[in-house]
C-alpha cells in the first residue's frame, strides 16, 4: 500500500507530552496517529480511548508505604479478635 506523509500542526508541549505517552505505550506517534485513523474510519466515530493506569498522590504514598511496611494496620487471627480490638 502507498504511503503519504501527513504534516500536523500543535503546540509543541502537547507534542513532547504525546510523544512521551507514546512511548510509554510503546508506540511513536506515526503508528498512534495510524491507529486513530484507521479505526475511526471503520466505527465512522472517535473511537477509543488510550490511557495510563496512573495512581494519584494518595495511592502512590500507600503504595510506598506497603513496600517499606509503614503505617500498616494491625493482623487479627479471627472476626472475634477484630471485633474485640475494635470495641476497646
């Protein structure tokens, strides 16, 4: 199939910030641009949504925390040791 080159103006931060995502998908932009394409003609609709599972502040300082085994709550051995720490 022929190829075509295809020039497309942005911002140049929204350009650094795509092609950093990108690659973090593993992908350059030609081959992101590509599958946009392709696919929106085949649903004739924006069609997808691409995107990083990327935990907010909270989540990141309790993850941190499991893994350096801070700021873990008590284990209980039964419900009724729970419920009789719980109650005191």
């Amino acid at each position: 199939m022929a190829q075509t080159n295809v020039n497309i103006r942005m911002d140049e931060t929204l350009k650094q910030q795509f092609d950093r995502l990108c690659n973090e998908l593993g992908l350059n932009m030609s081959t992101a641009f590509n599958i946009f394409a392709k696919t929106m003609v085949r649903q004739q609709k924006i069609p997808f949504e691409i995107s990083l599972d990327v935990p907010n502040a909270e989540t990141l300082a309790a993850i941190d925390d499991v893994n350096h085994q801070r700021n873990l709550s008590k284990s209980f051995h039964s419900v009724a040791e729970l419920m009789e720490d719980l109650n005191a």
